[in-house]
C-alpha cells in the first residue's frame, strides 16, 4: 500500500476517534476518583498495594494530560498555556488514533481477517 494513504487513514476524522477524545478526560477524573475513593472514603490508603494503584492512577492522568504537565500555570503566561491546552486536544487526537488503529487490528486478528 501506498505510505500516503495509510498515513491519510490513520489520521482521518472518525466518530469512534471523537468519542475517545471526549472520553479522555472523564478516563483522567475517574483515575482521581478512584484514587480518592481509596484512600479517603474507604480507608485502603495505608498498604503498599493501594499506594502502587494509587500511583499507577496518578501516572495514567499524567499521561493524559501531558502537554499540561510540562507547563507551570503560576508563573507562565496566558499565551503559554493555551498552546499547552491546544497541544493537550492535538495529544488526544494522536491518542486516540493509536488506540483505534490498536483496537482495530486487534478486532481483526480475532476474526482472522
């Protein structure tokens, strides 16, 4: 096949691609939540494996909005985070057209297509 138009296919507009974007965030809040959940509300916060899921959550939110990590909102300027806002939409996008494509040949090896 032609690199153009694999590349086109990857990086085309779908719906399923804008439903993971939209879902990137609350995938992020649910991850505090959970984390929240478990140490204050039901008090599992004090051993070694709800601290490892604990981080392991704190990670994944760090992993979703990584353009913003990088920027410090107090001493930065307006300008600065906006582009780290606009990058953080464009890192969703690249995100999730890895997991589609990931999904979907996954779904293709299973049918044996």
């Amino acid at each position: 096949m032609n690199l153009k138009l694999l590349i086109r296919n990857f990086l085309k507009i779908t719906w399923k691609k804008v439903v993971a974007i939209i879902l990137f965030p609350f995938a992020a809040f649910l991850t505090l939540l959970f984390g929240f959940v478990f140490d204050e509300i039901l008090g599992l916060g004090s051993n070694a494996i709800s601290d490892a899921l604990y981080l392991l959550a704190n990670y994944f939110y760090l992993f979703i909005f990584l353009p913003l990590t990088f920027v410090d909102i107090d001493f930065s300027s307006s300008l600065v985070f906006g582009i780290a806002l606009l990058l953080t939409v464009v890192w969703w996008y690249i995100l999730s057209c890895v997991l589609i494509f990931l999904w979907e040949k996954r779904i293709s090896e299973l049918w044996g297509g």
